[in-house]
C-alpha cells in the first residue's frame, strides 16, 4: 500500500460524519440499541442507508434476554459479539453460541425466522447488527459462523466477509467488503479504497484520527470520491469498515 497526503482535502471528496450522539435508540427494559440508519421507530430520511449498506446497530442485550422468533428475507445479517455469548437458533436447524470476538452470517434469502438471546445470565452483551441490501433476491437462506484467533485480526484491515468467501472469510451475496482492524496507540492505519467505490467506518472502541476529525467510540463516517483513506489511532481502538460498491 502506499501512503497518500490527502483525503477529506480532495476536490471530489464526499464525507458525511453520523455522530454517535445523533443516533436513533430503542430502549427497553431488554434492550438498548442504537441506531445510526433509520431503524424501527427511528426515522431519518437523510440516514435510511449508505449505498448496500442499511443497518448498523449498536446493540446491549440485558442478561438472560434477546429477540424472540421473528422473521426476515431478501437481507444479509452480519453480528459481531464484542461482549458477552449470543445464542442463535433459525428455522434452517442452526443452533449456535457466539462468542464474544465471532461474527455470525444470515443471508435471509427467501425467508427465514430466528432468535437471538443474550446466553449468560449474569451480564449483559453487547454486539452490533449489520443489514447490508443483497444483489440477489429469493435465494435460499444461509447461515455460517466464524471464529477467528486473536492473532488474525491487528493493525491493519482484515476483510471477515466479501463476495468471494474464504475458509477464514464469510461470503456474502453483495460486491461488498467487510474488514476490522485493532490499532494500537499511536499507529498509523491506511485502506486503498477502488474509484467508485465508498467506505463506511464505524470506530467500534476507542479513538482515530481521519484528517482534522476525531472519530470516538460509537461514531461513524460515510467517505466517497477518496483513493486512500488514512487512520491515525489516539489510544488502543477497534475500526470496522465497509468497502461498498
């Protein structure tokens, strides 16, 4: 990869900042989630979705509680366990227990129903959903789960889910990549994003650098019309991004 000087300073470049205070909530005596795209009865015409991608949500699941069987289709659903177990269970036969560090895939296709529970309970969860918009529709559904060692993901980007797939990779059915990264205080982190394509970054801990703006934990930033897009982390952080055609 090689280091560019500019990003937000470029003549085409397109950036949007959702801070994590201007998120929409649904909070229960379960649940407390927040949204940074228009989400249940959260309604934002300006904030319904970026490019594919149509939900993320910042989700705390109180112990022993979760989402009872509910339905979905034609939607690919992503969940990363930051804290805690997620126990699954879906109309296909899956039943599982996420742990905290895992990501989970559900490509709804032509329907499917689940549950999702908070597995202790004796703490809470805490996990974000992510709904990113399918290029096909009615396919049959999917599921897969996918643990990685700790040493897999670290300073730079590393892509869990994209069209192809891999056996440390999940695919999804979109021209979409999703990658993390865990920089250390004081690193330097820089992604190569394809013309035409725009990036989501949603800073999941901590606290990073994009140009002059500071991105804390919860705060998220839409970016097209950039070819490099450079991080510089302030403390020990988590990054996801979204690569999105």
């Amino acid at each position: 990869m090689t280091q560019a000087t500019s990003h937000i300073n470029q003549p085409a470049a397109r950036v949007k900042i959702h801070e994590r205070d201007s998120r929409g909530q649904t909070k229960t005596g379960w649940l407390d989630s927040k949204h940074t795209f228009s989400f249940g009865g959260f309604r934002d015409p300006s904030r319904v979705r970026f490019r594919s991608l149509r939900v993320i949500n910042d989700d705390i699941i109180a112990p022993g509680s979760g989402f009872g069987t509910h339905p979905h289709e034609n939607m690919e659903i992503i969940t990363y366990v930051l804290k805690g177990a997620l126990e699954h269970k879906d109309s296909m036969g899956n039943g599982s227990v996420i742990q905290a560090g895992d990501f989970q895939y559900m490509s709804a296709g032509s329907g499917v129903t689940h549950s999702e529970f908070n597995h202790h309970s004796d703490q809470s969860a805490h996990l974000y959903q992510i709904w990113i918009m399918p290029n096909q529709k009615n396919a049959p559904p999917l599921y897969r789960d996918l643990s990685l060692s700790d040493d897999i993901i670290g300073q730079e980007f590393y892509v869990v889910a994209d069209a192809e797939g891999g056996e440390d990779r999940i695919q999804i059915r979109q021209d979409a990549k999703i990658a993390v990264a865990r920089p250390k205080e004081g690193a330097e982190i820089i992604y190569n994003l394809e013309e035409g394509r725009g990036a989501f970054l949603q800073i999941l801990r901590g606290e990073v650098m994009f140009d002059d703006e500071v991105l804390r934990e919860g705060d998220g930033i839409q970016i097209e019309g950039v070819e490099t897009i450079t991080l510089h982390s302030k403390v020990d952080s988590e990054i996801m991004l979204f690569d999105l055609n």
